[in-house]
C-alpha cells in the first residue's frame, strides 16, 4: 500500500499518526497508518476497487469520504481492540467493525480547530448523554490509564497533546 499522505491531514491528526508507533510500541504492539488525506480520484479508485471486490475495506464514494477532507486515518494493528480503546479515549470516532481501520474526527471539529483539547472537547458535544467528564478529567484518566515503565507517562503526554 502507498504512504499514507499526512500533509494535508487535520494537525491533530498529522500529531496522532505520528506518535502512535512510538506509543503502540511501548503498549507491546505495531501499528502502522496506511491512509490520511485522499483526492478525489484516489478516493473514486478505492471505491472502485472496494465495489469490485478488489479490497477488504470499504470505501465511500468519491466526495462523501472524511478522507478526502483530511479529517480520517487509517490504522493497521496487531491489536486492534487496544488501538480502538487508545483512540477513541482521546476522541476520534472509530467506524466500528464493518470498517475496523478507520477513524476519524468528530463531525463538530469539521471546520478548523486543531489540538485534542477540541476533539475532547467535540465528543462533548456529540455525545453530551456519554460523555459528562470535563476535559481536564479526560486527559487525566487516559494519562494514567495503563501502568508502564517509568516515562510511559511522558510518551503518553507526548501522544495525548
Ligand atoms: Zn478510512
């Protein structure tokens, strides 16, 4: 598969996809991002060869992916449910098991915002009847969410902000 184009991904997400070997690794397994920002043409390819039985993983159609708004990224792991529990805590959106690769930001976060304090801050908004911690709360709870090494909780920092 090609390199995932993170140039023109959400920054939040260009910061994910960049620290999340490096946490998944301390975790004790391997990820790796196999897609980000998406053109059009691109995105009607993966359609294509979606519909056509060509690929596993489903694609939408051209103009309706959050790929091609730069606001999804693909995720390979040899744990998935880790990978899943780890990025939503943060607040993406998971696409569930249909589509178990994606993740992407949350609706509300469409237009600009950058930094995970928005995205928490979004789920919020999405999801005002689950989601009551505060922000602060939140990025406590996934601070101290796993025991590890000593300077787990810096990488982990490292990951969140
Ligand atoms: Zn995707």
């Amino acid at each position: 598969m090609a390199q995932a184009n993170l140039s023109k991904v959400h920054p939040t997400l260009r910061k994910v996809a960049a620290n999340l070997p490096k946490v998944s690794r301390a975790r004790g397994y391997e990820v790796r991002v196999t897609s980000g920002y998406r053109s059009y043409a691109t995105q009607k390819k993966l359609y294509l060869d979606y519909i056509n039985g060509r690929s596993l993983y489903p694609a939408n159609p051209p103009g309706q992916s959050m790929h091609e708004k730069g606001l999804a990224i693909d995720v390979v792991s040899n744990n998935e449910s880790d990978t899943v529990a780890l990025l939503t805590s943060i607040g993406l959106i998971w696409a569930g098991p249909e589509d178990p690769i994606h993740f992407q930001m949350p609706s509300k976060t469409a237009v600009g915002g950058s930094g995970t304090k928005k995205v928490a801050a979004a789920q919020v908004v999405v999801t005002p009847a689950k989601k009551k911690k505060s922000v602060a709360k939140k990025i406590l709870s996934a601070a101290s969410w796993v025991p590890g090494p000593i300077g787990w909780g810096a990488s982990i920092l490292d990951f969140i902000f």
